[in-house]
C-alpha cells in the first residue's frame, strides 16, 4: 500500500515509536525469561537431581494438567520466538531508519557526553547475541555442538558440566553474558522509557539504577556456575 | 474636552533656540496636508464598530480567488497571514529566515499590555488608550489607538486558547505585572520570553493553515521590489537566497510586515536580518514614509566591547527598580575596579539630577544623561575608537555602572538572585563578569523604531492595495513606544485589525490579470536583477559590513540619543559621501545564483544608506523635542525635551520623488479630540 | 589570542566538502563565537576567498536560527559552562593557540545548503502536521473561562521553550527529531486548551516525523544534554506515553 494512502491512525501504527514499543515489550519478555534461565541455572549448585528434574519439569510438567503434558514447552518456545523475531525484525527496521537519520556525511569530530558505551552497542552487541544464542542453542537445544560430552542431547546436568569444563566454552560464555549485561543494562531503561515510565529526572535515575541491577544480577547470575563448574567447585 | 492642537497652552514656554531660518527647508520640498485617515465620525468608542460594519465584504466563496502576499512572518505578518488564511484567501507569505518562527518578535522579553482590568485597578481600554497616547508624547493617531486598546483584550484570549502558555498563578488564572513606569498591572507575560511564546503561537497558526493549503511559505526569499500596476500594489519580487533566483509573484493585495529599521545604526538590539529593504522599496514606489527619525533607545543593554562587536543585547529595564547608577566623579577612577571606588567619589548622578525619580526615570533620559556622562569622559569599560564631528578619532569609554551592592545588601543575595537571576546569568554569560561581585556596566542602544511607512485607519499605505502592519508602519505609538506595547500592537494588526479592513480593498477584486509581461512588472524585475548585478560588479576594496559599521556611527553620532540642527546636517553630508563611495568601492564577492550572503548584506545596506538621509532630513525639519527625538535646541532649562505642539502635532509623511531629489513633506496634522496635550515633568 | 580554525567547506549543491584551515591572530575574549566568524569573513573577504556561510539572526539565543558543530557538539555544548545557543558561546571559553573544529549539523533530515548552513523546513513539517491547537482568529473564550492548573502549566512552558534550532537532532546518533517533536506534544498536552486534539496531534506529528527522514529515538539522551533550552528527556516519554494511549482510539482514522 502506498504511504499517501494511509490515514494519520495507520501511520502511527507504523511509526518508529511504536517498533520501539514493539522492542520494549519483546526485550522485557526476554530479560525476564534471562532471569528464570538464570535461577534455574543456580540449581547446579544444589546437584544433578535438582538442575535435572527442574529442566525436565519445565519441558513436562508446567502448567500440567491444565495442558497436556510436553505442550508447554513448546508454548513458550513459540513466545520466546516470536518475541525474538518482532524484536529483530523492529531492530533492523529502526537500524535502516537510523542510518537515514544520521545522512551520509559523518562528523570529523564527534564529542558525545551522554551515551554509554553499552547505548551505543544495542545493535552491533545484537547481532553478537544472536550469533552467540545460535551457539547455544546448538550445543544445548539440538545438540549439534557437544565440547565434552560424546554426542547428542545427554542428561542436562551432564552437558552442563561438560561443556564448562572447557575453558574456552567458558570465556564464549564470559564474552556472551558481558554482551548480554550491555544489552540488558541500556535496554532495560530505554525499554521502560520507551513505555513512557520515564516521568521525571528522579524517575530516570530510578530506571538506570534498576538496569544496572538487573544486568549486574544477571552478569553474576549466569556467570557463577561456569566459573565453578571451570574450576572444579561443582561435582 | 478636547483641547485641539490650536489651543494647547504647553507651547509658549521656553523660546526656540534654533536658528530662525529652517535649514531643512534646503532638504525638503513642502507638500499637501492629508487629512482623510479612513476612520468614522462619531464617539471615539464606536468608531472601530463602525468602520467593520461599513467595510465592504468579500463573500467566503470569492475569497479563494484572491491572492494577498504578506511580507514577513512575525507577530504582524504571521498572524496575519494565518488569519488571512482561515478566512479563505490564497495567502502567499515570505520570510528571509529559514523558518517563520525565527522573526526577531521573538526576541521580545518583558510582556504584552492589555486592558482586562483583571487586577480591578481602574484599569480600561480608555486607559491605555490615554497612557500610550501620552507615553507616545502626543505624536500618535487617536483613532488607531483606541482601537489598539479595545482589541487588546482579545489578544489575550486568542493567545490563550491557542496554547500560549502565560505566567499563571496558583489558581491557574492568569498573573499580570506593572511595566515600564505604569501604574496599573496589565501587562501579561510569560517569563522573560513573551515575545517567543506569542510568536510561536502565531507560528503554529500559520503552519496550520499551510497544512490546510490555505497559506503557501516561502522561506529564504527576500522582497527586493514592489510591484505597482494601474495605481494598485500588484506583487513583489523577490530572490531566493538559496538558489539566487530573482522572481516575481503576483496578487491583489499586498501587506508588508517586516519589522523596523533599527540597523541602520549597525548596532542595535535588532537581529542580524532584519531590514528597511522592503519597505524602503515601497516607499521609492510611493508609499509614504512617515516620522523616520524616532527611533526608540534603550537604557540598560550591555555595553559595546570593541569594534568586532556585531549586535547588542537588551536586559529587561525592570533592573532599574533595585540597581543603582553611577559613574566615577573622577575620570581618572575611570579604569579602577569599581569595588575600589568610595561612595564618597561616586556620581550617582540620575538621583543627583532627578531626586524624585531617580534611577526610574523615563527610557529616553536615563539614556542620554548616560550618554552625558560618557561624553564628560567618565565612562567605563573598555575603550571604544569614534570618529568625532570633525572627523577626527577618538577613545571613549561607553558604559556606566548599574549597582546591585546596596540591593545586595537590604534584601539579600537569594531575593535579588530569584528577582533577577535570569539577566544576571545572561550578563555573565555575554561579559563573562559577576554582576553579584562587581557592579554591571550598560549603555543605551538603539532598540526600536516608531517610524515607519503611513498607514491611514485601515493600515493602508498610500498606495492602494499596500497594506502594513507592525513596527513597519508608524502608526500607533507616536514618537516613543511604551514598554509592552510593540506585541500588542504586533497582534492587534495582525489578527484582528488588518484581517477586518483589507476585505473593503479586496471587494472589488480580483484585479486585471498581472503577469510576467506587465510593463511595469517587468521593469520591477529588470531593474531589481540590474541593481543585485550593479553590486556584484563594482569588486570594490570595502567588505560591505565596513560600509555598515561606517553608517552606523554616523547615526549614531549625528542621529542617536541627542540630535542638532548642525550636526544633522553634517549627517546628511557624510552619508551621501558614503553612498556615493559606497556604489564605487564596495567589495561583493560570489555570484548571484548562490547562497551568497555577502550579497543580501550589500542590498539591505544600500537601502539603509537611502534611509538614513530621510532619517537625518526628518530629524532636522523637526526643529522640537518629543519622545525618541531629542534637539539639544528644544529643551527646557531643567534639560527636558520640549514639544512644540504649535508647530509640530503632526505626522510628518514623507513622500519620495527620485533619486537625488528632495523628498515631499505631507503633513497629517493630528487632532486630539480626546486628550488634552501635556508636556511631561519628571523632577 | 591566536585560533585555528578547521571549517567544513561544501559548495551549493555539492554532495561533498572538506575541513579547511584559517588562521585568525587577534582573536579577542569578549568575542561571540559568530562574531569570531564574522572576523575570519572580513579576513577572507580582504583575500578575495568567499566568506563562510552560517546562519545567524538574533545573536541572544533565542531565535533559533544559528546552530554549529563545535568541536564535536552542537552550539559547542562542551566549550561552555553553561547550555548555550552557538552566539552565546564567547571566546574566553578558548584559549591561545586552540585549534577549533566547526562543521555544520549533519542529519538525514538537514541536507547542507553550503558550508554550514543547513535546511531545516524537516522540522516546520512536523509542526504544520498537527502541532498547533485549531482555534480560528475570533473565536476564542474569554482568557479566564478555563483556568490550567499551575504545576502543569509550567511543565507546558518548560516545553514550550524550544527554539527549534535542530541541536538535538544533530547531536543524535540516529539522526532523531523525538526531543523537538515531544517538547511541542508536551507543550500542548499539558494545557487544558490542547486536549480535544491530543491524540491525533501525536499520531500526525511522529508520522510526519518519520515521514521527513528523522531516524528513530534510542533513549541515548545527548539530545538534551546539547539542549540550550534544556528540554527534558522525559518529554520523550510524555510522547511515547500519549501515542500509545491514543493508539487505541480512533482519532486520526477517518483522515
């Protein structure tokens, strides 16, 4: 449909506010999935029973017996994935928008004051996670990469020891969560205030100090098994 | 009752000091009194009534057929053009700026006046139809007054129901203050940016109706003709200031609302931009110029600091309330940090001279006495390089003190910080100087012009179909203006008084098709292309800003703050001198078709040189003291302007005729019908 | 003082230009920073070499029409104490020998018109698409018919401060006009008189927004870090909020 066409209301719903709104919801559905991986993660800690039957509970036993059993996981796999794709996709869209923004002559000189280095990485820091997501869903999901363990989708607790027994799986992994933290620390306040939450100056030193929170707690939260598991903490 | 012009008793009572022969007569040639200004018979308050109800009508289906360019996108031509615009006419509208919401209205700081009475202090459109016929020293048009004051209040209506967010109080109804000398609080404001608030009212006004396709903008053209055909303003030419595209455009009417004049003294509180050139034009295509020479000058703006000094920054006079000026007694004190001056060897000379009022004084006194001073060469600040009136050079220090220690110290740093804290900031931010430390410096500079082209009661020029608005026009504040008063006049025209009188012009439209090969609009085109490629060619040695800054201290010297009948005339001598050397030796570089703004320059400043010889010839037939305008022959003993109303109660309407050619005088006598002429006392 | 001056060059109608050097030798402290370009102009105009274009109007910060790249930020935010407007700026705030970079803003929706002026009429567009309050000369209530509250009366004002000089726009890394959009949406929004259109205000003006090749906000906030007005980020917000309220009603479907 050709753009004249379109009434003020369609326009809006088209506009680069609304796919930042599209990122913010997304991008909260996922930091808060971030956060239960994490925790679940934290039950490596309390031993193979405990991190095995978590992981099996969530692919049974969830929501059970309101679905039937298995469906759940598949549920939340379709969720995760579409949030994933509108995310990516708005991402791009955005990126292209900003890129005529920004015009076709760069500065000689820039001086920018505000911007962190984590705001000035979403999108490159982006296609980093996903690369990075694609890695870790082939080792843990499918079962395609196995560093430690010999082939295919074993116990979950097994993979888990085998892969972060590898040094180099673990600073995969210190470079994937630092990234993630980045991502998580700017799109967590800019998430919020997309939404509109930021309502004052007050407000937007809450949202800051609530991001740096939460991609602390998760920089922490996802880094600590490998780490143990490296060194031998964990048996 | 009225005490008409031939009765008035103020003239009688110092002699004139000037020679009895009028030397202006060698300048001028004397021409027809005008007499019919369009307004109604009848009681002063139904006369505006009247005039809408006769005023012929252009049905709503017609309007569309006819085109109006307005000139201009400030508080005047903005509102105009936006209100043109709704009542359905095809608007054409220009501005040199990039954007209409950048005209120098914007600018405006202190407020706008308006009788809503909402304080109950026996304030009334009567009252400040008298306080700005007075405050204009009796040199202003009672008609347009009036109905300056009975529109006011709509005004503010209008600004509020458009988003213009005035300073309100608690109870979320408006506040008002007392301005400039008034006794009553009528003057509305929106901190210290009233003017930007009104102005970007207007603008969105505007863009709204160049959404609806009502008004077409034009941004970057610069009027550089008039185009008059049959006896009727017809169109304009322009050139666009990008592309140096030299055009015509073509309607049935034509307003121009391009602000005043003050740069023709280079260093003013004006903008950068702002120019006589459109209607300086006119007025070479007949559209009288009435009382060039009062111009208005500010007290309290900041100092100049040296030659590469561009513009002159206002502070709002309210600092005169708790500030206090002084100048050295000792001219050797001069260049001590005023910290270390005793009380004892200070001058505080306005409360020596005026005890009763003291620092309060009116604009036009407390800027000359500071003028004064400096002459006596007890001036502060950095030493400025002037060319005396025997051309010789000369260092003086331009600046006295504005004090705020005493202040200070009665009401506490904070109260004074939260009364005045914004033009502190501003005066360090400009100085780079801590007024909380060390006393301000100011100096007076040129601020506004109250001349401007004579427009009769419907704001028509005199050529039909010329309609102006604005500090443009002469009309409404005499030969001084109150403080307050430019905005509400600004929007008076603007949206209610242009938009009800120019539909009696257009009734009989659409006029006889102008196009192209219309002899005079192409002669209006030709000569206007010739004019821009006559500068180009001369590749003189002079950068065109040496030639303005050159003007500029002529005026200044000759035409500023203290006019003489010899001075003028040596005025007039040097400026023709520089015009001639001006069209010879002027340095244009670049070409026309470019964004070329030594070439802009080059055009408005030889319009200026024009100017500033009517300005001087006006100042020098008007051989009194009123408002803006003050003759060292006309005053009394105690120093005060003094009127002669005997001779001089009129507008002074001059009437171009040529190059080279003596200017014709047309004389509006004015009658106060209404209001009995004082002369004023501030001692 | 003595100043080098690196200045971005670019012929009308050039899709490219370049830095050029000047050198200006008695640069004095109480100078404005556009009365030091003026200086260079009369010094190159001497040359026979054509002055730099810049725009310039009011020269006390109001009026909107100057804006330059200093040193990397917009009306050189960081050469300065204080918020500023490119002719607020003075040169005391330089020293002897500094060599200052100038270029013009540069954004998508600001093509250069030569050297360092741009067009700016991107943002004229955003108003004319709705951001006004439609009241025809004539028709308007009595002033105190509707009282506005004060508190939010000064947040309008807060708002309506902009100058529209385009610094936000030229200071953000995505080339967005959010900051100068919302402060008009915040201004009207939170005055009794700008509420019958308040939702389709918002809808027009980020479609005309996106429309006029702005790109789109990532919440960085060097918009109004380089703000001479300081308008407050949180006027971004008060957008977002308003356009996805209105989202859900149908002001703006019929036209």
């Amino acid at each position: 449909m050709a753009s004249t066409t379109l009434s003020v209301h369609q326009k809006a719903l088209r506009s680069t506010v609304v796919k930042k709104a599209v990122m913010a919801v997304t991008g909260l559905v996922l930091i808060a999935f971030l956060l239960m991986h994490m925790f679940g993660n934290l039950k490596i800690f309390i031993g193979p029973e405990a991190y095995n039957d978590y992981a099996e509970f969530l692919k049974q036993d969830l929501l059970a017996p309101i679905l039937p059993h298995g469906w759940f996981i598949w549920i939340f796999r379709a969720v995760l994935l579409v949030c994933l794709v509108l995310h990516v996709y708005c991402a791009i869209v955005l990126w292209l928008a900003s890129v005529e923004g920004r015009g076709k002559t760069k500065y000689v000189r820039k001086n920018r004051k505000e911007q962190t280095i984590s705001s000035r990485v979403m999108r490159w820091g982006g296609i980093t996670l996903f690369l990075l997501l694609v890695f870790h869903i082939m080792m843990f999901t499918t079962g395609t990469i196995t560093p430690g363990w010999s082939g295919g989708l074993i116990e979950p607790y097994d993979m888990f020891m085998g892969a972060f027994s590898n040094w180099w799986v673990v600073l995969i992994y210190v470079v994937f969560m630092v990234v993630v933290c980045m991502h998580v620390r700017h799109g967590f306040w800019s998430a919020f205030t997309t939404l509109g939450a930021n309502v004052g100056a007050q407000a937007r030193v809450v949202l800051n100090v609530l991001a740096y929170f939460a991609a602390a707690l998760l920089l922490v939260g996802f880094l600590l098994p490998p780490v143990a598991v490296l060194f031998g903490m964990v048996n | 009752m009225a005490a008409t012009v031939k009765n008035s008793k103020t003239t009688t009572e110092a002699p004139v000091q000037a020679s009895t022969t009028d030397p202006a007569l060698g300048y001028y040639t004397p021409g027809t009194d005008i007499h019919d200004t369009k307004a109604p018979a009848g009681p002063i308050d139904k006369k505006w009534a009247q005039r809408q109800f006769t005023a012929k009508l252009v049905n709503p289906a017609n309007r569309r057929k006819l085109t109006v360019i307005v000139v201009g996108t400030g508080l005047a031509g903005g509102a105009a053009a936006a209100t043109l615009g709704e009542a359905g006419y095809n608007v054409l509208n220009f501005c040199y700026q990039d954007s209409p919401r950048r005209a120098h209205s914007i600018a405006a700081q202190g407020g706008i006046n308006a009788a809503k009475n909402y304080r109950n202090d026996n304030d009334s459109v009567y009252r400040l139809f008298y306080d700005t016929v007075k405050g204009g020293d009796y040199r202003a048009r009672e008609t347009n007054v009036y109905r300056l004051a009975e529109v006011s209040p709509n005004i503010i209506d209008q600004c509020v129901a458009q988003g213009v967010p005035f300073a309100r109080e608690y109870g979320g109804l408006l506040d008002t203050r007392s301005f400039g000398g008034v006794q009553v609080q009528r003057t509305f404001y929106a901190r210290g940016q009233t003017g930007q608030q009104l102005l970007i009212g207007a603008y969105q006004a505007l863009e709204r109706q160049v959404n609806a396709g009502t008004v077409t903008m034009h941004t970057r053209h610069e009027m550089v003709e008039l185009i008059v055909h049959d006896n009727r303003a017809r169109g304009i030419v322009t050139r666009d200031m990008v592309s140096g595209k030299v055009e015509s455009w073509y309607a049935d009417a034509v307003v121009l609302a391009t602000g005043g004049y003050g740069n023709v003294f280079f260093l003013s509180t004006n903008a950068m931009g702002c120019n006589v050139t459109a209607t300086w034009r006119a007025h070479r295509k007949g559209a009288y110029f009435a009382n060039p020479c009062f111009t208005q000058i500010h007290p309290t703006c900041i100092p100049v600091h040296g030659e590469t000094q561009s513009k002159l920054t206002l502070m709002s006079e309210s600092l005169r309330n708790d500030g206090r000026i002084w100048v050295p007694k000792k001219a050797e004190d001069c260049t001590k940090d005023p910290r270390q001056i005793p009380e004892a060897d200070r001058d505080y000379y306005l409360e020596r001279i005026y005890p009763a009022f003291g620092n309060l004084v009116p604009r036009d006194i407390a800027s000359r006495q500071a003028k004064n001073m400096c002459d006596e060469g007890r001036g502060v600040g950095p030493l400025v390089t002037e060319v005396t009136q025997d051309g010789t050079k000369q260092q003086r220090r331009r600046g006295v003190y504005l004090d705020f220690s005493d202040a200070i110290e009665r009401l506490g740093r904070k109260a004074v910080s939260d009364k005045y804290g914004n033009l502190f900031d501003m005066y360090e931010q400009i100085t780079g100087e801590n007024p909380y430390e060390t006393p301000m410096r100011i100096y007076p500079a040129v601020h506004y012009t109250m001349g401007g082209l004579w427009v009769d009661y419907d704001l028509e020029s005199s050529i039909p179909g010329l309609y102006v608005c604005g500090e443009a026009n002469f009309s409404d504040h005499g030969a001084n203006r109150l403080g307050a008063s430019a905005l509400m006049q600004g929007l008076a025209d603007g949206y209610f008084v242009l938009p009800n009188t120019i539909n009696d012009y257009l009734a009989a439209g659409p006029f006889e098709k102008v196009d192209d090969n219309t002899p005079e609009a192409a002669e209006a085109l030709a000569s206007a292309s010739e004019r821009i490629n006559r500068l180009l060619d001369i590749k003189g040695s002079r950068s065109v800003d040496s030639f303005h800054k050159e003007l500029g201290s002529i005026m200044w010297e000759y035409c500023g703050m203290e006019r003489t009948e010899e001075g003028l005339q040596i005025a007039i001598k040097k400026i023709r001198a520089l015009r001639e050397s001006y069209w010879k030796d002027v340095k244009v570089t670049g070409v026309n078709e470019d964004f070329n703004q030594a070439l802009e320059r080059a055009g408005r400043v030889a319009d200026f040189m024009e100017l500033a010889e009517l300005m001087c010839v006006d100042a020098l037939h008007r051989r009194e003291s009123c408002g803006g305008h003050f003759r060292r022959e006309s005053q009394t003993e105690d120093g005060e302007a003094l009127r002669h109303d005997d001779e001089y109660a009129y507008v002074a309407a001059w009437e171009f005729t040529g190059d080279g050619q003596k200017p014709i005088l047309h004389k509006e006598p004015l009658e106060y019908e209404f209001i009995e002429l004082k002369q004023r006392s501030y001692k | 003082m003595k100043i080098t001056l690196k200045v971005w060059r670019q012929a009308e109608g050039e899709a490219q230009g370049s830095m050029e050097t000047y050198q200006l030798d008695s640069v004095a402290e109480e100078m404005s920073f556009l009365e030091m370009l003026d200086m260079l102009n009369e010094q190159l105009t001497a040359q026979d070499i054509e002055p730099v274009a810049f725009d310039s109007d009011c020269r006390e910060g109001i009026c909107g029409m100057c804006g330059i790249v200093i040193n990397g930020s917009p009306h050189g935010r960081y050469e300065s104490p204080v918020p500023t407007t490119t002719c607020q700026l003075h040169m005391r705030n330089f020293h002897d020998g500094d060599v200052v970079e100038i270029e013009p803003w540069r954004a998508g929706a600001f093509p250069v018109i030569k050297d360092l002026v741009v067009d700016r009429t991107a943002l004229d567009r955003i108003v004319a698409a709705g951001g006004y309050i439609s009241v025809n000369t004539g028709s308007a209530p009595e002033a105190h018919s509707t009282p506005a509250p004060k508190l939010q009366a000064d947040r309008a004002f807060d708002a309506a401060t902009c100058i529209g000089c385009g610094a936000c726009v030229a200071a953000c890394p995505n080339g967005s006009g959010m900051l100068f959009t919302s402060a008009k949406v915040t201004h009207l929004a939170n005055l009794p008189q700008g509420q019958p259109e308040r939702r389709r205000r918002v809808k027009a003006m980020i479609a005309a927004h996106d429309a006029n090749g702005f790109g789109g906000c990532q919440n960085i906030g060097e918009c109004a870090s380089v703000c001479p007005k300081q308008i407050p980020l949180e006027s971004i917000a008060q957008l977002n909020r308003d356009l996805i309220a209105s989202l859900f009603r149908a002001d703006g479907k019929s036209a």
